[in-house]
C-alpha cells in the first residue's frame, strides 16, 4: 500500500471521507450492528450512501440480529452485504464434530469460529483494499494500542472510534438517533452468535456473556505435535481435518 495514512488525531469522520475517497468500492465499513459499528454506519452512509456495508452472516446468529439489518436496511434505505460461510466447510465440521461443537472445547470453538467468522471474512477481504472496524481503545486491556489507521496483511485497517470512551459512543448514538441492537435492552453488552452469548449479570465484565461456559483458568496451549513433528496450533489440526475431509 502506497497512500500516506491521515495524522494521528484525524476526527472519525474525516477518516472515512479519507478511506471513501482513496478507495472508493474497495473499502467497506465491516460490522455486527453493535453501537460502535452503528456510528460508523451512521457516520458513513451520511458521506455517501454507497458506501459497502459488510456483516458475517454466520448461520448461527440470533433472530434479534436478523431483525436488527432489515431495520439498518429500511431505516438508511442501503444494501447489507451479508458474508457467509462455505456450505462444504460447514457441513465437514458439523460431520465430524456435531452442530454444537463449540461447548465442547477451546479448540473445537475455535474452530467453529475460523470457519463460520474467520475463513468467510478473510475471503471477503480479497475484494477490498481498505475496511473499517468498531473497536475501540477503551473497551479492553488488548486493544489498548489500537491504531486509528494501521496495515494489516496489505489491507488498510481503519479503527475511527479508536479513541472515543463509550460516552462520547452513546452520545453519538442519541444525538443521531441510531437505531440501537434490541438485545442491549435485555443486557447483551456484547453480541455475537446466538448459542455462544448471554446477557451478563451484575459485576461481569463486558465480555464476560462470550463463550460464557468456558472456564478460563482451564484453557489450554493450544499446541499440537502432528505425526510428522509439525507444531500446530489445536485448531489448524482440527481445520485442517475438516478441509481434507471436503477434498
């Protein structure tokens, strides 16, 4: 990538005005219609209503999330670009593993994530040179050096809302009338797949309602030693095995 990034501090606006006009239909805003993604929704379909809007349709979302994008939909009168998953890949795991593999294990989660989230997105992103995303520095300690602008795998990486707080994201949300997730009404403060979140319950963390059976002090390595002696991470095991059962 050859374009000079805007300057540290460039309003969330003025970066995707920016990443709209370097990149035109090669740049997309990429989302679950959390409030985060809403704003820059908001804030992109008022540059120009053309703008990609992109979402993983991951087969196992909740029906309040369908209901959400037809909402999105109606309301900005836009296209939804819904990424899916490979019909083989998915029906290679749920073969070998059962629909519910995910309670399982760590590695069987993530497997099911690498094929439903993962693999579909990375396909995706084949077709773009520039995408946006929600995150936001405050929302976690891993994401606390998040770059409003970064280079990841050629790809320009825009996070706008890198250093908004979740005030300044909700006053954003009433000051425009944003339509809001119906499930933060039923304390969802964080949504992705329907058997894979919760609401949370008093004195939980944001994230504590994702992969809510999981015990994490029980997590393992997630290394695997192949007959051959190849280190592998658990799941490229289990990937690996689902995609040579589809060959």
């Amino acid at each position: 990538m050859t374009c000079s990034f805007p300057a540290s501090g460039t309003p969330p606006q003025d970066l995707l005005r920016w990443a709209m006009s370097q990149f035109g239909d090669r740049f997309a805003i990429t989302t679950s219609f959390q409030r985060e993604g809403m704003v820059l929704l908001d804030m992109a379909v008022r540059l120009d209503r053309r703008v990609r809007i992109l979402t993983l349709d991951t087969g196992r979302l909740p029906e309040e999330t369908y209901t959400m994008i037809e909402r999105v939909r109606e309301r900005y009168a836009i296209s939804v670009e819904m990424v899916q998953p490979a019909g083989d890949e998915v029906e290679g795991m749920v073969m070998q593993h059962g629909p519910n593999l995910f309670y399982g294990g760590v590695p069987e989660r993530k497997l099911c994530c690498q094929i439903r989230k993962v693999r579909p997105l990375e396909r995706k992103l084949a077709e773009l040179d520039a995408y946006a995303v929600g995150l936001r520095r405050e929302q976690s300690a891993t994401r606390e050096s998040v770059a409003a602008v970064s280079e990841v795998g050629g790809k320009v990486k825009l996070s706008p809302l890198a250093e908004w707080s979740s005030g300044q994201v909700g006053e954003y949300l009433a000051a425009h009338e944003v339509p809001e997730h119906p499930l933060y009404a039923e304390g969802y403060p964080s949504i992705g797949c329907g058997p894979c979140t919760r609401a949370t319950k008093a004195g939980e963390g944001e994230r504590a309602g994702r992969w809510w059976w999981e015990d994490s002090a029980d997590k393992e390595c997630g290394l695997h030693f192949t007959p051959a002696g190849k280190v592998m991470r658990t799941v490229d095991v289990l990937l690996e095995q689902v995609l040579q059962g589809n060959a």
